[in-house]
C-alpha cells in the first residue's frame, strides 16, 4: 500500500469519529507527511507519522477501538504494529545505547523487520526502501482498517453502540495532554514553596498521573483530585533532597567519611522535614547539637 491510500483510510477514520464522537477522537496530524515512496527521507517521515497516529492523536481512540471487536486477531495485529512503529521510531531517531536492554530490544525488533522486509539492514537502494515503506503503510493500514470495522459494529448496535460511544468520549475527556499538568504542578509547588521545573518532575510520573486521571469517578473533580496526587509526590519528592550533602558535614564538622557523616545527616533530613529548610540554619542546629554532645 502508498501512503496516499493509508491517509485516505485515516482520514476516513477520522470523519467516522468526529461525527458520531467528536473532534478529539483522532484529531488531524500536523506532520509533514513523506514525499514519496521509495527513499530513506519519506520512510523518516512516514515513521514519525505512523507514531504521531498511533501515541498521540489516537493514543486513547486507537485501542479502545481494537478492544471493541472479539477477534484476538485484531489486538494481535494492533500490538504488533505499535511496537513496530515504537521500535523504528527510537531507531531512527534516537541514540541507542547498546548496553541499555530496552534500546536492544528497540533495535532488534527494527532490524530484524528490516531483513524480512526488504533483506538487507539496513536499507540502501531505493527498491529496499520502497519495500520498507510499502510494509509499513500494510502494518499501519491494518490496524485502522480494523478500527474503521470496530466503528461499523457500534454503529450497527444502536442501544449498546451509544453507550459505547459515550464511554470513549469519557475517556477522550480524561486523557490530558502532558502539559496540562504542569500548571497543577507549578500551582502545588507554590503551596508547599518549592522550587521546581514542571516538565522535567511531570516527565517520569506522566503515565501514572494519566492513569490516575482516567481511573477517577464521573463525580470527582479531576483537577483538585491531581492536585492532591501532585502535591503528595512533591512532598515525596522534597523528603529525600537536602539542602545539605555529606561533603558539607565533613566541612563542617571536619570529620572523615563514615558512619558519623551518616547519622549527623539523619539529623539534618528530621530538621528539615520539621520545616527547616534553610542551608545555613541546618547546619548551625547541628554545630550546636554537636557541641552539646547530640549530634548523633
């Protein structure tokens, strides 16, 4: 298959979508689509396509979709296609490093595609390439073919279908973009006087945060109700990260690494956990302790 014919079959599901459930079931891509069929630069670009549809515009409606129809068939092939797409995409686009597990796995699962898609990997000649991007538009149009059959079914079931319909609209409402949690972020940061960079605290917790989010009851308020989940991982957060380190404490009291560095800096997390938070003041608290005989 051309790629002009799979975004043909995209955009047709896309209509199916936003007419019976609205705008942000599969909202259009934005990403320069590939040039062509038979070159490296097209097949770039067709990935980083195949990605956006698969993990960010249809990252809610795309599996909800395939879960709808009984076949295992349809979730096996829909798996497949996504780890495919995941793989060529931190293949293409990532620096490897061949001694983390997860990105050998990424690369074996993209070049072993490659050599029984075309038979050489990597890719090379314009007929290895036009071999790569016609089998991945297949891959790619088969899991929207069966999402375009899984709308035909609720379409075809009036009483369950709408029920069906409402569901996936729920959790359209639920699936935040990752930066609508980074003012929740920069909000609870500022309760507790914390110093923060949204994005980067955001990023490890994201999934978990969205998780939550799609978990929670029709009747809670799902702001408030992260904002709670937030500040708990702030404060969480904030426990473990002293203004102070072992090198101060050797400074400071002019002792040599061990056990004494350890429990002086015991004393200092409890310090700051009661609300002591400056640097200086920790460490005048415990100069005193110290010359009191307390400071372990």
């Amino acid at each position: 298959m051309r790629f002009t014919k799979l975004n043909a079959a995209v955009t047709d599901l896309r209509n199916s979508l936003h007419t019976f459930v609205g705008s942000d079931a599969l909202r259009p891509i934005t990403l320069r689509p590939p040039a062509g069929d038979d070159d490296e630069a097209s097949f770039l670009r067709l990935v980083g396509w195949s990605y956006v549809l698969f993990f960010e515009v249809g990252r809610i409606s795309i599996p909800f979709l395939i879960g709808i129809s009984a076949k295992m068939e349809d979730d096996n092939i829909s798996r497949r296609a996504r780890t495919l797409v995941h793989a060529l995409r931190t293949w293409t686009s990532h620096n490897l490093g061949l001694d983390d597990v997860r990105d050998v796995e990424m690369s074996k699962v993209a070049q072993r595609w490659f050599l029984d898609t075309c038979g050489r990997n990597p890719p090379r000649s314009k007929e290895n390439w036009a071999k790569c991007c016609q089998g991945l538009c297949d891959e790619v149009a088969a899991v929207v073919s069966h999402c375009q059959d899984a709308v035909t079914l609720v379409l075809d079931a009036p009483d369950d279908g709408q029920s069906t319909i409402e569901d996936l609209r729920r959790r359209l409402e639920r699936s935040w973009p990752a930066h609508q949690f980074d003012s929740l972020v920069a909000d609870a940061a500022t309760r507790l006087g914390v110093a923060i960079d949204p994005v980067r605290f955001r990023e490890p917790r994201l999934k978990r945060w969205r998780d939550f989010v799609e978990s929670l009851a029709d009747s809670d308020d799902p702001s408030a109700s992260v904002g709670r989940l937030i500040e708990r991982d702030l404060l969480d957060h904030t426990a473990f990260i002293l203004p102070i380190d072992g090198r101060d404490i050797m400074d400071v009291f002019g002792i040599g690494p061990g056990p004494e560095v350890a429990r002086i800096l015991r004393r200092a997390r409890g310090l700051y956990q009661s609300g002591v938070s400056d640097k200086l003041e920790i460490l005048r608290r415990l100069a005193e302790n110290a010359e009191g005989g307390d400071a372990s």
